[in-house]
C-alpha cells in the first residue's frame, strides 16, 4: 500500500491529501492492515493514523 494516496477523513487534518508510506497490522494478519503512517500534511515528517481515518483518493490522469 505504500505510494497509495489517500484523503484523511478524521483528525486534526482532515480533508487533507497525502500518501501512504507504510502500512501494518496490529491485530491480525488476516485482515487489512489498521494503521498506517503517511506523509505529514504539513509536509513536516509523517504522521501515524488509523485505517479508519483514511479513504483512498480516486486521482484523473
């Protein structure tokens, strides 16, 4: 999923477009990964988020 850009929906910054760079699991491995760091929206580092405060981003080419 790293590269995947993605719309937070939840937070401090949602609304804001940024990028994943990593995905895990802290539950199971099974399942979709949970957590997810992407990069910051201030472009200040990168910032760790829930799967559930993310929606992936539909982008025209």
């Amino acid at each position: 999923m790293p590269g995947v850009r993605v719309q937070l929906i939840d937070g401090e910054y949602a609304g804001s477009i940024t990028t994943v760079r990593e995905a895990w699991h802290t539950r199971s491995l099974q399942e979709p990964p949970d957590v997810y760091l992407v990069e910051h929206p201030l472009g200040s580092g990168k910032l760790q988020v829930p799967a559930s405060a993310v929606a992936l981003v539909c982008e025209d080419n």
